[in-house]
C-alpha cells in the first residue's frame, strides 16, 4: 500500500484540525505540509498540536508553494478567496485538489472548474459526508418508489448558534425527492405552518426547523402514506464524518486523470 502524501491548506481551521486528526489515525496517508491564512493566528504552530492528536513537526505556514511541493494531492477548506489562492499556486505546479470550501461565486466556481480542465483533477463537495450523500441517494428511491402514495416531510434540528433555515442539507434532501418525481423545489416547498393553512396539498414537500443545544445536525426526511411510513434519517455527531469523507475522496481522486467530480461519484452512487 502507498502512502498518499496529502497537504491542508486551511490547517488551523475547524476542518483543517478534524482533518489532521482523522489522518493521524490513518496508515495510507502522511500529512506533507500545513498552510493557512498569511494573517492567520496560528502560523508557525506545529499542526499536530493545534488538533490535539500530539506534534506531527508539520508547521502551519503561509508559504503554499513549499507546503504543496511534496503532495499527492492537497484538500483545502478556507474561504473562497483562500480557494483561488490554492488553485493559483496549484497551476504553476498541479497537483489533485480535494474542496470542501463553500459560497464560491459563478466566476470562482469557473476558475476551480477551469484548474480541472487544464490542469489536475478536482473533487468538490459542499458536503463531504458519506451518510448525507447516502441519505440523498436513498431520499431519491424512496421518493421515486412511493410518488404519490406518500407525502414527503423534511424534519431538520440543528444547534441554537444556526443562523440560516432549513439547513442546506435539508433542502438537498428536499430537492432529491422533488426532482425524483418531478416535482420541483421552488414550486412545491412548503417551509412554514401557521394559522388556518387548509388541507396539505398532495405535492408539497413540507420542511419543519428544529433550534436547541448543541445538536451539530439531525436530518429526517418523512414519507407518510396510508397505514405506513418510512423514515430516512441522519444523524451528524461531530465533524469527523466531513473529514472521513474528504479523505476518502483524496484517496479516490489519485486513480482518476483530470476533471471536476462530486462526492457521489466517488461513492459510486451515480452508476445505480
Ligand atoms: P473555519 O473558519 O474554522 O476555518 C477556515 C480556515 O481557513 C481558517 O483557519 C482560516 O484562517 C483559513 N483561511 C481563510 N481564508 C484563507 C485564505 N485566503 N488562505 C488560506 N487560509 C484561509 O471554517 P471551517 O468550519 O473549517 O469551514 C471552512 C470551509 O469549509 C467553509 O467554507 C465551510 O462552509 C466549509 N465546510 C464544508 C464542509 C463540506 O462537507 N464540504 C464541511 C464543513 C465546512
């Protein structure tokens, strides 16, 4: 088995410290370099340390072009301009990309999507867990398999810091069971109940927000028909599942030449 040599651009983040402790647990995989932000507090850290998992000697750094030298394949979860830094590093000297950082505008996303054309092959999620893009995949058979006999309700909880509902993975799951039955989201969502709201229509998909504690996210996607129900649930407990996920995906992409991929690819959830 070869080692992947991977470095994490955004090291000293909450995925970048997830990230450098699921790869301390495991064998196929060595952390080459660490980089972060040139204003970032954490630079000249070791990246180890930093996560908790004891001194690895890789030093967070603002210097991509050292830190990447030595990779096979570099993840990065920052912000979308810490994204056009990498890929523009990246394109003097490609390497495989796994990105996991979200709210890229249409022109960003064009440039990320450019780098894989020209340059190396690129898998990017907005979500990165396994058992979400699961969850999807079996919301679309369940929808397409039940149609009309079932209504379809999205039930998400997340902790009382959120600010924004429903949770982008509830309206993933959303949009996966109105596009499995030709529905559509923007048509038939139904986000709010109050009052004398009538009769459910037989179309709608429903969406109810729970807010409280520490929950990190709790999705639960509802098919209610005569006499039965199915239920297809979630249940995040921490953010290691994201970085299993974009270390699977790192694993994945060194067999695959050029490109832009998506998580169900990599799970092979396209081909069923
Ligand atoms: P965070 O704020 O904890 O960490 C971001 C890190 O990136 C920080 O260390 C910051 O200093 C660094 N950074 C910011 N700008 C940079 C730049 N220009 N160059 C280099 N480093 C830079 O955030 P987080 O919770 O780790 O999330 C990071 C990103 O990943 C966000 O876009 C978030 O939405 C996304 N995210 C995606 C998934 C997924 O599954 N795809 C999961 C969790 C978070």
């Amino acid at each position: 088995m070869s080692t992947i040599r991977i470095a994490l651009h955004g090291a000293g983040g909450r995925m970048g410290r997830a990230l450098v402790t699921a790869m301390a647990a495991m064998d196929d995989m060595e952390l080459v370099g660490a980089t972060d932000s040139p204003n970032s507090a954490v630079l000249g850290q070791d990246s180890g340390t930093l996560a908790g998992v004891g001194a690895n000697g890789i030093l967070i750094t603002d210097t991509l072009e050292e830190a990447f030298a030595a990779a096979d394949v570099v993840i990065e979860f920052t912000r979308p301009n810490g994204t056009m830094r990498a890929i523009e590093t990246l394109a003097a000297s490609p390497r495989k990309l796994v990105t996991g950082t979200t709210g890229l505008d249409p022109e960003q996303q064009q440039r990320l999507a450019d780098y894989a054309r020209k340059h190396a092959t690129v898998v990017q999620a907005a979500n990165f867990s396994v058992g979400v893009n699961l969850a999807v995949k079996l919301t679309e058979l369940a929808a397409r398999v039940l149609d009309e006999n079932a209504d379809v309700e999205i039930i998400e909880a997340h902790h009382r810091d959120k600010v924004d509902a429903p949770s982008g993975t509830a309206l993933l799951l959303g949009r996966a069971a109105a596009e499995a039955t030709g529905r559509s989201l923007e048509g038939d969502a139904v986000y709010a109940r109050v009052g004398q709201t009538g009769a459910r229509p037989p179309r709608a998909i429903g969406f109810a927000t729970v807010r409280g504690g520490d929950i990190v996210g709790d999705h639960t996607v509802l098919f209610a028909g005569q006499g039965e129900q199915v239920e297809i649930r979630h249940r995040a407990t921490s953010r290691a599942n994201f970085a299993t996920g974009a270390l699977r995906a790192a694993r994945w992409v060194m067999g695959v030449q050029n490109g832009l991929h998506d998580m169900p690819e990599v799970l092979g959830l396209n081909s069923r």
